[in-house]
C-alpha cells in the first residue's frame, strides 16, 4: 500500500475502493461509447470526477491505483473477459445484447479477478453492489451476481 493510504482507517480504504469500481464501470462505459482512449478517460476520470464536486454533487475519492489497475487489465484482457462472460450468459443474450453500462461492469470486474490478491467473492459482491447503484429497482443485481460467479468459477475455480 502506498503511503498516501497508508494512514487512512480500513473503512476508509474500503470506501474508496468500492468508490474506485464504480469509477472504472463509467470509464469503461464512457470509453465504448466515445472511442476516447483509455489514457484521455483515465485523466479525466483522476482530474475532474475523483474528489471533486460535479454537478452540485461532492465525488468521493477514489483509490487511484486500483481505480487504474482494474481499468487496464480490463482493458488489456478485453477479449479473454468478453468471452468468459460470454460464456456464462445464456445463448439468447450474447454480450453484445445487454445493457451497455452492464457490458462495463462484466469488464471491470473480469480484469479485477485477475488480481489474485483480491478474494473473488469480494469481486462479486462489490461489483454486485455496483449494480444495485446503477439499477436499483431492477434485477440486474441479481443478474451480474449469476454471471460473476460463473465467470469466478471458471477463472479461480481453486477458490471454490
């Protein structure tokens, strides 16, 4: 842990990693939807969203080395998290049917189980948290809970 964290409370550090995920989904929604590239967004995202005060409402800071990690490796292992929540999605709902923002969080989620350090059950219940932020009237809560579980079986099945 860096030391700009390092005397911050375990709730607080908590807080910004969930505040840290959430960033991340937008990023990567903000990226599919823009074509911007992952360094223009990634800034925007440190300078103007992180802490910051945007439209009337205070941003919570976020954990910016996590906040860069999930982003990358979703990025960078893109196709390989595409098609394991391919495959955990039934036949008649690709990934390229499903609610944009969720194709997002399916991302960011996949590239932060590949960090080992991180139980995936964790994983699965912050980005199911995530979820209830975007929706929280619908089922897709429940929906992003039974294709992260399939895709934590498949990726760290040892862990089950």
């Amino acid at each position: 842990m860096s030391g700009v964290h390092s005397n911050l409370s375990g709730n607080q550090r908590r807080k910004m990693r969930s505040a840290s995920r959430l960033y991340a989904v937008q990023a990567l929604f903000q990226m599919e939807h823009s074509s911007q590239t992952i360094d223009i967004v990634r800034a925007e995202f440190l300078n103007f969203r992180f802490g910051e005060t945007y439209e009337g409402a205070q941003m919570e800071d976020g954990d910016i080395e996590h906040f860069t990690n999930v982003l990358e490796d979703s990025v960078n292992y893109q196709a390989q998290i595409d098609q394991q929540t391919d495959r955990a999605l039934v036949a008649k709902w690709p990934l390229g049917r499903i609610d944009p923002t969720l194709r997002a969080l399916f991302r960011a989620a996949g590239g932060e189980m590949r960090d080992m350090s991180i139980p995936p059950k964790v994983v699965i219940k912050e980005y199911v948290d995530v979820a209830a932020a975007f929706f929280p009237d619908g089922k897709e809560p429940s929906f992003v809970n039974a294709v992260l579980d399939h895709m934590a079986r498949e990726e760290r099945a040892a862990e089950f």
